[in-house]
C-alpha cells in the first residue's frame, strides 16, 4: 500500500496517476479529520509533496506512530539537502528515506512526463516513481534535493531576466511581437514564449519560485539573489498565488518599488508568527532580533556566550546571504547582552565575522529576553546595493 500525503496542485494527479497504475492508494491532505498516522498506517510506501520544509516536517513528525519498521519514506517535494538531512535524523533507522523532487508542473504531473530526481538507494521505489515520468538516480541521500535547487538557481532567475527584458523593450519602444520574435531564435525561446502571455493557471506559483530561490540562496549568488528579490517584491504585492509567468506583468511596473517586503527564509529556524525575519525596504534591510535557538524553539548552546553568539552570527550570515549582502554591509548593529561581564567572549566570535571597518553598533545589558536561557540578542540594519537605473539610448 502507498500513502500519498499532500494533495495540492501537484500531489492530487501525481496520487491519480499511481491509482490508475493499479496501486492501492491512501491519500492525505489537511482539513479532512484524518490523521498523517491513519494515513501512513500499513503503508509500505510513503510519498510526501507538500509546500515547503516545515510542512513535511511537520506532516511526518505526526505521522510517526503510524510509519511501520521497513517502510521507506519518498519526499517529493522541493525542501533542499539540509532539510533532507533533518528528515533522516528524525525518522526511526528501521524507515527508509529517498529524496526525489520533480521537474515540471501541473501538466507533466498528469501526463506522467515529470523529471524525477533522486537521490538515496532508489530500488525498492524505483518501479512506483516510474508512473510520474523519467527517474533519474543521481547519487545519495539528499543529491535530488540539491540538483532539484541548482537547476531552480538557473530556470526561475532565467523567467526574470526575460520578465524585464520584456519590459525595457516595451520602455524602450521595442515592438513586443518582434522582440519575441527575435529571442525565438535564440536558447531562450521556449521561456520567451511563454511569459508572452502569462498563464491564467497556476501551474508553478510564484510564491514556490520565491521559495526555491530561498532555499536555493547562497553566498555568492548574486544573480539568483536580484531574482529572489523581485520576486518577493511581487509576493508582497499579491502577486503569490499567481502562476510564476505573472512576474512579466509585474516587471512592466519598472524598477522595484521602495514599499516594505517581509522576508521569511527556510534557511534559518522559523519565527513563532509574530514577526519576520527581515524586511527589505527598497536598498534597507531590517534584520529582526536574532537570538540561539533551533528549528524547534529549543536554545542552542545553553549557558555559553560564545556558543549562542557562533549560532547567532551564522544564522545572520545566511539572511545577509539570500539578499547578496555579507557583513561588511552591516551599517547598524546592536547587541542586547544578559550579562555585559560576558562580553569578550561576544566580542571575540563577533571579530571572526566582522573583520573589515565595524558597523555602527550599540551593546546593552538587559535583565532578561524573551526566552529563559537566552544570553544575547542582534538586530541589524544592512545597507544594500541599489540596481542601476536604466538610461534611455545609454549603455
């Protein structure tokens, strides 16, 4: 038996198309009163395809009680290596794990022609995740995740660039028509075709594209970062649900607006809803308090100043690294400290990070933070690099 969990855009055919193979099928999805563990219950095969790294956490962390000692467990969805590495630690070693994101959408996952992208021993699933299209088995546990991403790093920033290609034309008094004519021709035909007229269905929302590039964030990325963050621009303008292709219409705007985005990244431990990890504001980014704790609340380094502040200084390098900053853009920083005798163990892990010309900064000792056993807490503004402006008939 196969349990499917998650029947969203993509799980629902990708769950038809294992029923019409002749497959015993129970499916799961939130809001129906059943449990992840009735779902799982017998199954020997256990598919997930939900929205992002918490979501599978949470879905499979409940599924628990009901996941029998040699099912293996197939995640499907788009959740990174990290976030695989995760899932092995926290299910049973009797349950096996494969990671197999796919390649293409709501189309393909009807017609049975997805990308399957593996990684881990696929041969006991290899015969069920056939059905959904070409399987590729790319190496260990975790190498589908990371190709899934390298590939999204390329695809998603690609729509972009031809989103505002699109858009200096129409600037420029290029005729529409012609100037896709011309990209025909070229290796960016097929996605010049079609961001020509944006889909009316979502096949890959644009909040998943934004999440992708998240995910897919690292130091360096310069490109993949100006794309994230046009397309988070346009998730805050209510453009999320809207098929990726909608990022032509919103590049027709011109140059990103100065209005307040809210970034929320599945690279660093989630917030407990109240606020944001950061909110860029046109060239600004305010970084929320970052303190020491772990994906489930829990405190990092309990009792050692310099183990929070290793924590704290490599959770802010990763959100200064999915907007193409680094902490030599840093303009303001301030540190609130329990207990300002332990500041040279703070100072010495912040001089490893900060090597350049220092910030401006302020340092406090407060009597106590928000949770018991926190010893410090960063908040940042960054300054970061504005876009060129466009000079009409210039270079």
């Amino acid at each position: 038996m196969i349990a499917f969990l998650g029947q969203g855009r993509m799980g629902a055919p990708m769950a038809r198309r294992l029923t019409d193979a002749g497959h015993k099928v129970t499916t799961w999805r939130r809001g129906t009163g059943i449990s992840p563990a009735a779902a799982v219950d017998g199954a020997d095969l256990v598919i997930t395809m939900l929205s992002d790294p918490a979501a599978v956490r949470e879905v499979l962390t409940a599924a628990l009680p009901g996941l029998r000692p040699g099912a293996t467990v197939v995640e499907m969805s788009t959740i990174g290596p990290e976030a695989v590495r995760e899932l092995r630690a926290l299910l049973p070693a009797s349950v096996a794990l494969v990671d197999a994101p796919v390649l293409g959408s709501v189309g393909p996952a009807a017609d049975g022609t997805l990308t399957v992208l593996a990684g881990g021993d696929v041969s006991g699933c290899r015969e069920v995740l056939s059905v959904f299209g070409t399987v590729r088995a790319l190496g260990p546990l975790g190498a589908g995740a990371a190709m899934k991403l390298a590939v999204m790093n390329a695809i998603v920033p690609a729509q972009v660039l031809l989103a505002e290609t699109l858009a200096y034309g129409e600037a420029h008094g290029v005729d529409r028509d012609v100037l896709l004519g011309v990209l025909a021709g070229t290796p960016l035909g097929a996605l010049a075709a079609r961001l020509a007229v944006p889909a009316a269905e979502t096949r890959y929302s644009l909040t998943h594209a934004a999440k992708d590039l998240e995910l897919g964030a690292w130091e360096g990325a310069t490109v993949a970062g100006a794309a994230r963050a046009r397309l988070q621009e346009a998730r805050a303008a209510g453009l999320g649900e809207r098929d990726l292709t909608a990022i032509a219409e919103h590049a027709r705007g011109g140059r990103a607006s100065s209005r307040a985005v809210p970034l929320n990244l599945a690279t660093v431990p989630p917030t407990n809803g109240m606020y944001s990890h950061a909110v860029r504001a046109g060239d600004t980014l305010y970084v929320s308090g970052v303190a020491a704790f772990d994906r489930d609340g829990k405190i990092v380094g309990e009792g050692s100043m310099a183990a929070q502040s290793e924590h704290v200084f490599q959770v802010i390098g990763r959100i200064l690294a999915d907007q193409g900053a680094g902490f030599g853009d840093i303009a303001f920083m301030r540190t609130y400290l329990t207990d300002m005798d332990a500041r040279a163990e703070y100072g010495a892990v912040r001089r490893r990070y900060i090597t350049g010309t220092p910030p401006a900064s302020t340092t406090v000792e407060v009597s106590r933070l928000f949770m018991p056993g926190l010893l410090l807490e960063v908040d940042l503004v960054v300054a970061l690099p504005a876009p060129r402006p466009v000079t009409p008939g210039g270079r």
